[in-house]
C-alpha cells in the first residue's frame, strides 16, 4: 500500500460543512426568535394591555428573526454553490498536457541583434499599413478638374 493515499477523512471539506451548518442553524434561531416574538405580540394584542415596552421587544424580536432567517438561506444558498463548485473540480480535475518533446534546439535560441529585429517590426507594420491604405485610394480618386457637387438645400416648414 502506498503511503501517499490519502483517508476519506482527507477528502471532507470542513470549511464547506461548518458552512452548512451555520447556515441552517441561524435560519432555524431566526425563525424560533420570529415565532416567539410573533406570539407575544399576539398575547399582548389579546389582552390588550398597554404595555409598549413589551410590544416594542416583540417587534423587534419578529424583525431580527425575520432577518436572521434571510440571513440563513443566503448561506444555503452560497453553501450549495460552494458545494456545486467543488463537486464539478472533484469530478472533472483539470487536465494538463506536458510534451516531453521539445520543439526547439538551443540552436534555435540565439540571440538577434536589437536592430534586425526593430527593422523587422518596422517593415512589417508599413506594409500592413500601405496594404491596408490601397483599395481606399484607389476608390477616391480626384483629378485637379474635378468639381464635387453641393448638396441641394432642404425646404424649411
């Protein structure tokens, strides 16, 4: 057996499990926090006592659940994309391609002089641009007796 094998313990993501499990616990506090505040205001209505301490703490306890649910399912959700994502790696690993074969010599590797070089940049940059510049001045050509015709005025209303 080889010792680089790893345990299926080596395989668990803990940081995607902890992230699981927060998740889901803050929603379910978030809505045990939201129902009970949610029944003490109702018990406050019912009796219909003026006790504005109470109901302020109950409408505050119902908002902060209400919250911390929201909270929770926005971690399931970006739990289940985390979980997408490493399942989609384990499953289809990257795959890289190494030739053994080198395509180039050390012959191939010496050095040109800085001057070459530039004069080859150069002269492959001008014909680009002449190529490039010939069918428009062929198409426009104007002769010195040449008159360009105006543009007839419009009617104005």
């Amino acid at each position: 057996m080889s010792s680089n094998a790893s345990s299926p313990l080596a395989k668990i993501n803990i940081p995607l499990i902890v992230l699981w499990l927060a998740s889901v616990i803050v929603a379910v506090l978030g809505y045990l926090w939201m129902t009970s505040s949610n029944s003490g205001q109702a018990a406050l209505y019912t009796s219909g006592a003026a006790d504005y301490d109470k109901l302020f703490v109950a409408q505050s306890g119902s908002t902060v659940g209400g919250l911390l649910i929201a909270v929770g399912v926005l971690g399931v959700l970006l739990a289940l994309a985390a979980q997408a994502a490493s399942r989609k790696q384990a499953v289809e690993p990257e795959v890289v391609v190494f030739d053994d074969v080198d395509e180039f010599d050390d012959e191939d590797l010496i050095e040109a002089p800085v001057d070459e070089v530039a004069l080859t940049e150069e002269t492959a940059t001008d014909e680009a641009t002449t190529d490039a510049a010939k069918p428009a001045a062929e198409d426009e050509t104007v002769t010195e007796n040449q008159t360009i015709p105006e543009a007839e005025p419009t009617e104005t209303r």
